[in-house]
C-alpha cells in the first residue's frame, strides 16, 4: 500500500471583525479583544438584534477597480483578499508551477445573499427589465474559487462547498484529499460569508437563534457561559496554502503545520439542532485522531465550535469528555467566536488559520466572556479570558453545522 502523501500549511490569510491582516488578527486574539459591535450596514432598529461581526474596515478599493468591484459580490471580495493574503504569505510564485497542478477549493455557506436581496429589491420596485444581468455570476457560491482562480491563471481541480457552519473545515479536509490522491501539488482552500443583511438577521432571529444582549454586544458571544443565549453572527473569509510536503520543502517554505487528521460525518438527526448524546461529534473526532494516527492523549489544545448556543457547546462537551475520557480535563479548550462571534461558512476556516498561528507562535488565544460556570459544561480547560502561553504540537478542531454536518481536522507542527 502507497504511503499517504503527506499535505501542509505554508500561507494563511483571513478577513474578519478583528483585521485583514493575520497580524492584526493575532494580536487582537491573544489581547483578548471582542470584534463584535452595532451593525452599521443598514439601520436595525426594526429588529430584534443589532449587533454583529461586521468587517466594517474592509476598503474594496485597495484590491479592486470600480469596475471589477462591481461584478463581484463581497463573500467573493473575501475569499480573493484571503487568497492573496495567503499565497503572498507563503512566498508562492504561481508562474513557477505548472497552473493544471494548482488548485481552488473555496466553500461558502450561502453565497451571494447580498445580491439575491438587492435584486429582489429592484424586481419589486423596479420591474424584470432592471435586473442586473451580473446577478447570476454574482450570487453564486463558486464564483469564489472561480474568481481566485481568474485572477491568479490557476487551472488545476476548482469547486465550491456548501456544508452550512462546517464549510471551512470540509473546504480544506477535501483539499488535503485532492494533494493526498495527486491530483494537484497546491491547492488554495478554505471558505467564505458575507450575509450580514436584513434578510438574515431576520431569518437567524425568527430561528431564536441569535443573543439578543444588545445592550453590550461585546459581552454577547460567551461560549460555555452559564448566561449565554445564542450566537452572535459574523463575516468574514479564511483561506490557507496547503502544498505537498516534498514541493514544500524543496522550494524552502515556511511551514505552519502538517494537516495529519481529517474526519466527517453526519447526524442524520435535525436540519437545525446538533444529535443530544453528541455522538456524531464524538465519532467525527475520533475518525480525524485515526486518520492522523494521533492518540487522544497527543492532542494538546482543542478549538471548539463552540457557538455561544446552549445546547450546542453542552452537546460539544459531551461530545469531547467522551472521546478523550480521563485526558480531556488535562486538554485546553477553547471558542475564538468568543472574539469573532460566528462567521458561519467561514468560521471552520478562520479557525484553521488560527491553529496554525497557535502552533507557530506558541499561544493559545482565550475563551474570553467566562464569566460564570455552567454546570452542564464543567470539567475542562476552557482558557478563560486571557491568552496562555504554551507549546503546541498538535491541534483538533471541531466545526459542526445546520443539516447535522460534523467536521474535524488535525493540524500537527513539525
């Protein structure tokens, strides 16, 4: 049997409510620092919610002409940002490689919603002769690795995934498949979401879904919290380079982590709620430590999906104390949503980038908004609110989604 081809990370880039730039997002995460705040996109008053995790810095004008800034909805704005982030991170010069052997896997949870609500608007007051006709190649959730690819000539394997709030994860895991199986020796991957519009805010708040703690929105996403009540959405892209090991380091990359785990699976239970014994949690994790070869005593910090909801982390922990039984009190655990709030398709992504950066920088960013334990989510290392210093060798993070999607993927240093 074939040895595994082994697949890592050389380039990270992200766009979220705490910077552009990984720089920035780092400091911002290890300072423990909230990006959430009033939405200012358009006027909330009329809601229930009036707060998120707007990525209120973003200038399209440092990327784009006006012209190409108008054919291309802002998760696609996103999703290039990272991307160029990321492939000028890791030093890559495309024109070097072979552009059939590169490739981009970019995901987004629903796409072009922007689009869809303004031309629905124009439909309405307007008529079917004022539709855009760039609405179609707008909305659509490929146009992200499409546009990647455009811009940089990158012929190789290109697809989109939609897999709700385990997108991120699913991108990246089945871009280390297509490295592993060889059908690429590069592949740009990760996710994308840009759907901080009235028509979601209006959808995840009828759901109940969302904290309503309007009154202090950086106070509003406390994973484990006895007092949390619902996630805080947010935007934003995360997109890594990952590279075959051997075309790595021949060219000399810097090289963040090894990605040595990849497990999936579904609950098969609820279209919105996660399976109560967690089971498919626990299964998923388990299929990632196998797939990595990894014991669960190897893993030294755990990024929780951990969504501020309070079935959902109680679920998680459940979920984690079964798979590493008398070890997971011993493991740091902690939710960076507690900063970012929930980036939904792109939240699995940006996690991975901030993996890496744990396992680089050797700092484990905190749970902050751990105010008061809650009983149904005791028993482990969740970090609270300050920044820990400690070496990291090996990494699991856990996305898991609407539709009963479960994701985990293992970042390893080397």
């Amino acid at each position: 049997m074939q040895e595994k081809r082994r697949v890592v990370v050389t380039g990270v880039g992200a766009v979220t409510p705490l910077g552009l730039e990984k720089n920035t997002l780092w400091s911002a995460l290890c300072e423990g620092k909230s990006g959430i705040k009033p939405i200012t996109s358009f006027d909330t008053s009329a809601f229930d919610v009036h707060f998120g995790g707007e990525v209120s810095d973003f200038d399209s004008s440092k990327w784009f002409d006006v012209k190409e800034a108008r054919r291309l909805e802002r998760f696609t704005q996103f999703s290039v940002v990272a991307s160029i982030n990321a492939i000028n991170d890791a030093g890559l010069k495309l024109d070097d490689y072979d552009a059939t052997r590169v490739g981009v896997l970019i995901g987004s949870g629903m796409g072009g919603l922007q689009e869809i609500e303004s031309q629905h608007n124009i439909l309405i007051n307007k008529g079917p002769s004022r539709i855009s006709p760039l609405m179609i190649p707008k909305l659509m959730v490929n146009a992200a690795p499409a546009q990647v690819a455009i811009r940089f000539g990158i012929k190789g394997p290109n697809y989109a995934l939609v897999t709700a709030c385990t997108t991120g994860v699913n991108s990246i895991g089945e871009a280390v498949r297509i490295i592993q199986r060889g059908d690429a020796e590069i592949m740009i991957a990760g996710s994308s979401e840009a759907i901080i519009t009235p028509l979601a805010l209006s959808g995840f708040s009828a759901m109940k879904a969302l904290s309503t703690r309007n009154d202090a929105p950086q106070k509003a996403s406390r994973p484990f919290d006895k007092n949390r009540d619902g996630f805080v959405f947010s935007e934003g892209a995360g997109i890594v380079v990952l590279e075959e090991f051997e075309t790595a380091k021949k060219r000399g990359a810097n090289i963040y982590a090894e990605v040595s785990g990849y497990g999936l699976n579904a609950d098969a239970y609820h279209i919105a709620a996660p399976e109560c014994n967690g089971d498919g949690a626990a299964k998923c994790m388990n299929s990632a430590l196998k797939d990595a070869n990894c014991n669960p005593e190897e893993i030294d910090y755990i990024n929780a999906h951990a969504t501020s909801t309070p079935l959902g982390d109680n679920i998680e922990i459940k979920a984690i104390k079964r798979v590493f039984g008398p070890y997971a009190p011993q493991i740091p655990v902690s939710s960076t949503k507690s900063m970012l709030g929930h980036q939904l398709g792109a939240s699995g992504s940006v996690e991975v980038v901030i993996c890496a950066l744990v396992i680089k920088e050797g700092i484990i960013p905190p749970t902050i908004n751990y105010e008061t334990p809650d009983p149904e989510c005791s028993g482990l290392d969740f970090i609270p609110n300050v920044a820990r210093e400690k070496k990291v060798k090996q990494i699991l993070s856990n996305s898991f989604g609407f539709g009963g999607h479960n994701a985990s993927i293992i970042l390893k240093g080397l």
